[in-house]
C-alpha cells in the first residue's frame, strides 16, 4: 500500500488519468448492464416476446467480443486517450438510442453497436493503464477491475 501511495505522489497526473478513467469504466458498466432491469420495457417497446428480445444481450455480446479483438490489433496505431473519450460518447449515444428503437431488427443494431463501443473501450482502457504504470500497475488494474465489477 505504501508503494502505491508512493507511485500515486511521485506521478499526480498518470493518478488523475487513471481516476479518470476509473469514473468512466464505472458508467460504462452502468450503460452495459441497463438491458437487465429494462428488459421487460423493451418488450412492450418494439411489440415483441421476451425470448426475442433477449437476443438484443447476445447482439450485444457478440459486438462486445469483436470490439476487444478489433482493439486488440489496432491500439498502438491511435491516441488513446482521444479514443477512450470519443469511444465513451459514442457508448452514451447509444443508450440514449435504446428507447427510440421500435422495432426489434434496430434495436439488435443499437445494442450491437454499444457493444463493440464498449469492447473497444474496455480494451483501450486496460491497455491504457498499462502503458501509464508499466511494472507498477497491480493495484492499479485490481482497482478498475473492482469498478467493473460492482456494476456487473
């Protein structure tokens, strides 16, 4: 713990960033989890049966999974801190889009496209904090791991 309040005083700004995006992984895990209480809503929304619009989380987790491999191949080549901010505006937008979809077909692509944002961002994101704490990172990443994982 000492070492990490050390690494914390010795590097304020590579701290701010990480709080930063800390906050954002927060909020990014708030949007990715909204299908689960708004579920029953979105039936009634584009007229359909539960067991259809449940394909709106595997729309999701299938863009989810190529968005992380997408990054994967392509993060030394982008600024990835523009990145994770465009990447987070882009995932607001479409939760904005969510209740405006009406039927089933564009909801799937709205849920599909927030989720390759988020792959995206999630990726950047971790890697990101790799490259701001390089060998000092454990606490760190246990850190955003944490924030992930108290929304999920």
């Amino acid at each position: 713990m000492t070492r990490c309040l050390h690494q914390i005083r010795l590097h304020p700004l590579r701290f701010l960033k990480t709080c930063v995006l800390y906050s954002t992984i927060l909020g990014a895990a708030m949007t990715f989890t909204i299908i689960g209480p708004t579920i029953l809503d979105l039936k009634t929304q584009v007229n359909r049966d539960i067991s259809q619009v449940s394909y709106c989380i595997t729309a999701r987790a299938a863009g989810y999974a190529v968005g992380s491999i997408i990054m994967g191949m392509v993060f030394k080549k982008i600024n990835v801190e523009l990145f994770c901010s465009i990447s987070i505006s882009m995932s607001c937008l479409m939760t904005v889009l969510i209740p405006h979809m009406r039927d089933l077909y564009s909801l799937l692509i709205v849920f599909n496209l927030g989720g390759l944002v988020m792959g995206l961002y999630d990726t950047a994101a971790n890697s990101f904090l790799l490259f701001l704490w390089g060998k000092e990172i454990g606490p760190f990443i246990q850190a955003m791991t944490f924030a992930l994982e108290s929304e999920l």
